[in-house]
C-alpha cells in the first residue's frame, strides 16, 4: 500500500529502495530557501543498520504489512530461542542474531509478539515492562548517599542493569524493555 511521505509515523514499518525498514524518527523541514523536504532516521530490519535519508514532500512510499503472533517463550536450543504459537500450539524457532539485544530480556514463560513479512521473521516486539528477579548485587555502601546514586544489579537472564542503592539480592524489579533501565519495584 502505497502512502505520502507526509503521513508517516514513528514505528511505522516501509519498503524503501527494496528493503524493509522501520521508521525510528522523522523531521519535517522547511527551508528559507527551496522546497520542504522529510528527513528520516531509518532501521534496515534485516541487517540492523541505520540509516538517515531525506526525501521530497511530493513522493509516495511503500507501507510493509507486518503480521504479529502471540507467543509464549519455552527454552533456548543452541543459538536459537523456542516459542509457542498461543493457539496454534505450534513450536516456532527463532535465531538469536534477529532477537539481537531483545534476547536479553528474554525470560521463560514470557509473552511476546514475533513480527512476519511474507512469511519472514523480521523481529519481536516487548511488553513495555518486564518483572525481573534481582540474582546478583553488591550491597549499598555505608554513606554513599549522593543523589540518584545507582550499582549493577544482574537479572534473572544475565542482563546487567543500574538499579539504585537500596534494591538488594532477590527482590523483584520492573524493567523498561526499550532502554534497559530499572523503573521501579515489582
């Protein structure tokens, strides 16, 4: 489905010059001089690079219809991640190399959506917030009270994190997926 360039959104996903690309962030910009134009900061899907480009006002861009299945997260086989289709009850594999850093947050029993186009998986999308057992901290230092003072703190699937002062071994903690950052207790 073809769309103008000035209806994009952040999150949307497109084809430009035949390959599959998330839009992460997008500028309309209209200069003193000469036309307006659009600059986009896009995410090849396929390779993981990120590109910014710019483009007319005046062009039309291809709109990529991603389907998205609810699965469940079983096990990790070799270098590979095991889900179940929550209907179909079908085992889906999925390499760690497309998880890319999303593997991290990656827990058993854990929800998740695995993106297709045509058939491909091209990624997974999230919970906003995941709860996350804390396995490993050093305890806070006696007088280190500095505003906002923060240690590393080791989650449940080996992920290190900033978590502050006061949060210690085995307690639960929220976790923000889309930046890795501590957002609260469970």
């Amino acid at each position: 489905m073809n769309i103008n360039i000035n209806d994009i959104k952040n999150g949307m996903t497109v084809i430009i010059d035949g390959n599959l690309c998330l839009i992460q962030e997008f500028q309309h910009v209209k200069p003193g001089k000469g036309p307006a134009f659009v600059r986009i900061k896009l995410k090849n899907l396929r390779t993981g690079s990120i590109v910014e480009q710019t483009f007319n006002t005046n062009i039309k861009i291809t709109r990529a219809h991603i389907e998205k299945t609810k699965v469940q997260y079983l096990y990790a086989s070799g270098d590979n991640f095991v889900f179940m289709n929550n209907d179909t009850y079908e085992q889906i594999e999925v390499s760690k190399k497309i998880l890319g850093e999303d593997a991290s947050f990656i827990k058993e029993g854990i929800d998740i959506s695995i993106d297709f186009y045509e058939g491909e998986i091209i990624g997974i999308t999230l919970p906003e917030k995941i709860e996350y057992e804390v396995v490993e901290t050093v305890p806070a230092v006696k007088g280190n009270t500095t505003n906002n003072a923060q240690k590393d703190a080791k989650i449940e699937t080996g992920k290190v994190i900033k978590v502050p002062l006061f949060i210690n071994e085995g307690e639960r903690i929220l976790v923000t997926t889309s930046d890795g950052k501590y957002a609260g207790r469970a």
